[in-house]
C-alpha cells in the first residue's frame, strides 16, 4: 500500500519591518530613518557662554500657538537642553533660530517581506463535544456541520513573499540657523539640522513625536554623512527624558 504525501498548510504570520515587539519586556522598538548633517560636527561655535536658542515652526500650514505645535516644541526645548542648550528670553537674544517641522505624509501603498510557516500534518485528534444537559435533549439547535477530527501540525521551515500594505510615513524636521540678518537675500548659515522619520501601517503621529524627538536629541549636532537605520525603544532613558519635558 503506498503510504500519502503529508499536508501542508501555509499559516501567515506577519513580519513588520519598522515596528518590532520587544519579546517579554513589554516594550515597543521602532524602526527610524535618520539624516543628521552639520558642517563642523559641532552643535554650535565654541563661545564664553552657553547657546541659547528659539524654536519656531517651519510649516505655513502648523498654527505656532497650537496645542500640537506647543507639545513638538517642548519637546524639541528638553532634547535641546539635554545638550547643553537653553532658551532665550526673546528671538532677538537667541543665539540660534531652530526650525521644526512635522506630520504625516499621504499614506501609500509598499511591498514588504512576509514570513509564512510551512506545516506539515503530521497526527489528529478528535474534537472535544460539548457538554448536553438534560435541559438541552429536547432542544434543537440544528446540525453542527464540519470535521470531527483536529489536525495537529508541525513547522518544518519557512517561506517568504512580498505582501502589499499601507505605510504612512512620520516624519520630524529640525534644523539651526545662526541668528543674524540675511546677507544679500541670503539666509544666516546653517549650523546642523536632524530629519528623523518612521515609515509603517501606524497613522498615529502623536505617539510618534516623541519618539521621532528623541532621535533628534541623539544626533543633534553630528553627521551622519547618509540616512542611516536606528532603533529607539518605548522604554529608553531618551524617550522617558523627552517624555517628562522641562
């Protein structure tokens, strides 16, 4: 008697590429895109005293005085501080001008790795039968179609295929001007700006900004000379630090 050919059954099972979770800690690690430039590798000129700053919003479209736009800039003010840097009393003592700018870009479609199982069938057990209690015998409830048996599967390896899906990208500018007055229509040079950016299925940006702010902070004032890949966790010291504000 020939014997038969196992079944196999392929079983999706989601990888993301840009948001991982942190198996048996409770916490989330995101996938960032950042871009860090500055000419001299320094946050600012060597001077007697310490750089103070004022953060204004790049974007047209963000109200400055918003509720949105007052959580991004406190939040841009810590990381700012955590170098070093403090606030100025006005824009006209500032040392620097920091631009920012944020939000979410049209959402698009993208093809992304995904892991499927292969399962092989390799034994079955009955199914359990409900309980019928006396009341029940003389009710009828119709007939409950489908197999008596439950497969039991195996992993034997794995596949990939690409799988469309929906990204939205969040993203948060921020760059430093020197504050003085443009030279022939020329503004003031720049002395370093950090693009940060997430790109996955989430579209909730407000959890993001402090993420994204966290980055930031990190690569304030470096280069790092081509957008490069980190991974920042929900439960870092920088997150937490930004978090708590000033």
């Amino acid at each position: 008697m020939s014997s038969r050919p196992p079944h196999i059954l392929p079983t999706r099972c989601l990888v993301a590429t840009t948001l991982l979770l942190c198996a048996g800690c409770n916490s989330t690690t995101y996938v960032l895109q950042v871009d860090a430039i500055s000419p001299t590798g320094k946050v600012a000129e060597q001077t007697e005293k310490p750089q103070s700053f004022r953060v204004r919003t790049h974007n047209r479209n963000l109200a400055e005085d918003s509720l949105r736009n007052n959580e991004v800039s406190n939040y841009i003010k810590t990381a700012l501080s955590g170098k070093g840097l403090y606030e100025a009393p006005s824009a006209e003592s500032a040392d620097l001008i920091i631009d920012i700018d944020y939000g979410m870009e049209t959402p698009r479609m993208k093809y992304q790795a995904v892991a499927k199982p292969i399962v092989v069938i390799v034994a079955s057990q009955p199914r359990p039968q409900p309980e019928i209690s006396p009341i029940s015998k003389n009710r009828s409830f119709g007939s409950i179609s489908g197999s008596s048996v439950m497969p039991i599967g195996k992993i034997v390896g794995w596949e990939e295929e690409a799988e469309p899906v929906v990204v939205y990208e969040k993203y948060l500018k921020v760059s430093a001007r020197q504050n003085r007055e443009s030279v022939e229509g020329r503004p003031a040079p720049e002395v370093w700006s950090v693009n940060v950016s997430a790109e996955d299925p989430s579209n909730e940006l407000r959890k993001y900004l402090p993420i994204l702010a966290s980055a930031t902070a990190d690569y304030i004032g470096a280069n790092t000379r081509q957008e490069k890949e980190v991974t920042v966790r929900e439960n870092d010291d920088t997150v937490k630090f930004i978090r708590k504000g000033l």
